[in-house]
C-alpha cells in the first residue's frame, strides 16, 4: 500500500486509516459526523494526494483530449476546468475525472485513484498519432483540498493569488506557504472551497500552515468517511458507487457532459449515440427514506412499492448529517423515477418506504 | 477505553449486566469506537425470545453495518426507547443511556461463561 506524505501527519493527528485505491488513507480522525459538520458550518482540510495528476501538453493537447474524453476540453477558457468522463469504445465507464486548462496546450486532467492506472493508460494510448504528451505526475503531485464556508478565509492569506477572483471551476497557478502551486476552486463536498495542487514534499509544510491559518475558523481535518458522506448529500456520483463499467453517462443522469456536437470522433462516440438512441432501461435517482432503516450500497429496490419483485438497487445511502434523514442515490426503472415517486428498499427481512425526492439533496446557501 | 467492572463480555463486544433473573445489554465502549458514529439502531420487539448467540439487531455507523448477539438465551422485556432518535448514545454512554435491551433471563448461569471485565479488557488490548 502507498502513503501520502502527509502519513505522519494523519498518524498525529490520530486518525483511523484504511486501504483506498491502493493508498492508505484517513477514513476519519476525531469522527464522521463531526468532521462532516465542520465542513458544512466551518471548513475542513483534506488529504487527496491519492488521486492522479495527468498533464497533457502540446500543439495537440485539445485535439487528443477531445478524442479521449466524452467532453470537449476545447471550449474550456485558459484557467477554466470542466466535469469530464472518459469511456471505453463500447461506451462503459473506465473513470470520471475533472479536466483543467492551464494554458493554450496544456492540461491537466484529475482521475480517480484506483482508476490512475487504467486512465492513465487509455489517454496514453489515444494520444498516438497527436502532437501531444502525457505526464503522469501522480506520484510527485501533492493534493490538498480546503472545503467549507470558511475555505477562502483560512486560504488566502496563504496564496499569492486573489482567491476572491477565483470563480468556481477556475484554476491559477500561484505561490502557497512557500511552494509553487496550481490553486482550483473546485471540490466534492457541495460547498465553497480549494484544492491545491503542490509538490509531493513540500505537501506537509502546507498542511501545516493550513491548520494552523484555520485554528481559529473551525478548520478540521477530514478523512474518506465524511467526504463519501458530503458528497452524497451533493447528489455526486461516485466512481465504484453510481458509476462502472456497466453504466452509461445517460443513465447516470450525466447526459449533459457528453459533447455529440462536437467535431470528430471521439472513444465511445458511436456506442454513446446508440446508447442515447435506446430508451434508458434505468435511471439514477435520489431517495428519502420515509421510514426507519438505512439504504446501502446494493440493497434492492421495488420501484415502484407496488412492483412484485426488485426492479432497481441502492447505489450509495446513509443516514445524513445535515438533513438527519436516511438518504440515498438509487438505480430504478424510468417509469417509476418521477420524484414523488413511492418506492421500497428491501433491508434485512423488510421493506422500507423511500420517495423519490429531486437531486442534490443539499445546496449550500449562496 | 473503558470496561466496567461487575458486568459480563462477549466475544462480540456485547455487555450484560444481571440483574436478578433479568439482565441488560448493550455493545461496548470498544466496539461503539470502532463502528464509528452509530447513526441507527435495530432493536427486536418486546416479547421476542432468543437463544444464546442469535442475532437479536442491528447497529449501524454511518460506515457500517453489524449485528448485535444475544450474550444469554432470554426474552425482551423491553427495548431502550430512546435509541430511535437518539443512536449516538450508544457512542456517548455505551454503558449507560446507549444501552439496547432488557432481557428476562432463561438460564441466569449462562452468564457465567461471558468474560469478565479483567478478561475483556485484556482481549481488546490484543485486538
């Protein structure tokens, strides 16, 4: 298993640690709930050196990504970053990755880290014939994230940039506590916050400084267990959850992320437009439990109650910290995905009444 | 972590405290650490009989899902009632206001085969 260089700092701080995507990571420090709490009243500080850094550069940077990817990177501003998915040729889903324009030719594309490997392959070889490059610097790239209402205040005092310029989904290189960095406003937690790209050692200086700017705003450090929690209550798809091999983009409710308008073939191109040709045989939705229970990943569910047997299944679920009700993400029948919809997840021996409620099931208010 | 003397263990990281021909249980102050937040708590109706071993609920953390095992053979006499809105008293006061039911005892010497406070303790500084 590999560690961040912030082991020591986890290992201090207490936390319980468990194997992730070939990484051993904080799951949690003081609690889950707790940590979710603070993320969502204050700001919570994230260890993410696990996931990939693919830097793609090159007169033909846009044109490679663009075949590459479902999305078109090509519309994407200098310092803008775009949602992206990456799919096989018969349309599955090998990872969904978030895609940054750094400059005219360069790119810097963030996948999931249990899928580095597989992405990182795939782009490498869908780069042949592109006057383009890959680096893999995954292993020599830190990544920190500040999430919570509290982020840019505890953030910027530290940055050389002005963060207040910094819209959501922008990105800029800039000098953090010391060390050259790529500061993004972008995150995966439903609330305001950063994420700063830095050299793999120079990443525990930083994270010091970081908590030491936020010992007064309520800034924790956050582990896996809270950031699957976050990001559920945001209604994002997790890969290994809601996404797979097996899913398509359109039935993932991820539809508006693939660019069939735009110009050239892409991997997956001809797949995806069969796929958006077919009627949808499921469909990803948000559940409330309406009664006592909690939905896991896998539970069967009748959609709608009524129906004789399971027709759909519990992708995510838990009970949520902000809202204090069972939620989860579900894949169920079209017809029986209408929210108000009354369906039933099969717990143990028992049915358990869920509606179909609209996705997120948090916004942050603005 | 703390283990009270005077009560019997499981090897599940279940508690019994006897008292007369009925006894309470609950999980541990170890095992309610390890599960992590409890967010919910699947308690058995009153009245319902279980043999020694089965499986007499559930305790859920916001990560994951376990059974509770009856220490003893017995039969529900009552359920804590406060654990439907309140399951983080199983983290708060595992020993105390977190604990899940009161059983009438079928066989009160079967409590004698759980592990003492000085056993357990030195099984969860092994584990």
């Amino acid at each position: 298993m590999r560690r961040t260089s912030l082991y020591d700092r986890h290992a201090a701080a207490g936390a319980r640690l468990i194997e992730f995507g070939g990484w051993e990571m904080p799951v949690q420090y003081k609690g889950i709930l707790e940590e979710h709490r603070a993320v969502r009243q204050a700001a919570g500080l994230f260890d993410l050196s696990h996931m990939g850094e693919l830097f793609v550069a090159g007169p033909g940077a846009v044109a490679a990504l663009a075949y590459a990817l479902v999305s078109d990177p090509g519309r994407l501003a200098v310092g803008r970053a775009q949602y992206s998915l990456i799919c096989a040729p018969d349309g599955g889903l090998i990872d969904d990755l978030i895609v940054y324009r750094l400059a005219e030719e360069r790119f810097l594309v963030v996948p999931n880290a249990g899928n580095r490997e597989a992405v990182t392959d795939a782009v490498r070889e869908r780069l042949a014939g592109f006057e383009a490059q890959l680096d893999d610097a995954s292993l020599r790239t830190a990544l920190l994230a500040v999430q919570g209402p509290h982020a840019q205040g505890i953030v910027a005092p530290l940055i050389d940039a002005d963060l207040g310029a910094l819209r959501y989904y922008g990105i800029t290189p800039a000098r953090a506590a010391g060390t050259d960095a790529l500061v993004a406003r972008t995150g995966y937690t439903g609330e305001d916050g950063f994420e700063l790209f830095v050299p793999w050692d120079a990443a525990p200086a930083l994270w010091d400084r970081l908590m030491e700017a936020g010992r007064g705003a309520g800034l924790v450090p956050v582990g896996l267990g809270a950031r699957d929690t976050l990001r559920l209550e945001a209604g994002m798809p997790l890969y290994g959850n809601e996404l797979d091999w097996t899913v398509n983009p359109f039935e993932a409710g991820l539809g508006r992320v693939v660019r069939l308008d735009k110009a050239g073939d892409f991997v997956g191109r001809s797949a995806l437009e069969a796929a958006l040709a077919r009627p949808l045989s499921r469909t990803l939705v948000g559940l409330v439990l309406r009664e006592r229970g909690v939905a896991r990943h896998g539970y069967p569910v009748f959609a709608p109650a009524a129906a004789a047997s399971p027709t759909g299944v519990v992708t995510s679920g838990t009970v949520s910290p902000t809202l204090g009700v069972p939620i989860a993400m579900a894949y169920v029948p079209p017809d029986a995905s209408a929210v108000g919809t009354m369906e039933a997840v099969a717990i143990r021996d028992g049915r358990v009444a869920a509606e179909v409620v609209a996705l997120p099931f948090y916004s942050r208010p603005r | 972590m703390d283990v009270p003397d005077g009560l019997r263990y499981t090897d599940d990281h279940e508690w019994l405290r006897v008292e007369g021909d009925a006894g309470v249980v609950g999980i541990t102050g170890y095992a309610a650490d390890q599960l992590g937040d409890v967010v919910f708590v699947e308690l058995p109706a009153v009245g319902a009989r279980f043999e020694r071993g089965r499986t007499f609920g559930v305790v859920e953390s916001v990560k994951a899902v376990s059974d509770l095992f009856a220490p003893v053979a017995g039969e529900v006499l009552e359920v804590n009632p406060a654990l439907a809105d309140q399951p983080e008293l199983v983290n708060a006061e595992p020993y105390g206001a977190g604990w899940m039911v009161r059983l009438r005892l079928s066989d009160p010497a079967q409590a004698d085969a759980l592990k003492d406070a000085v056993a357990y303790r030195e099984m969860t500084k092994a584990g």
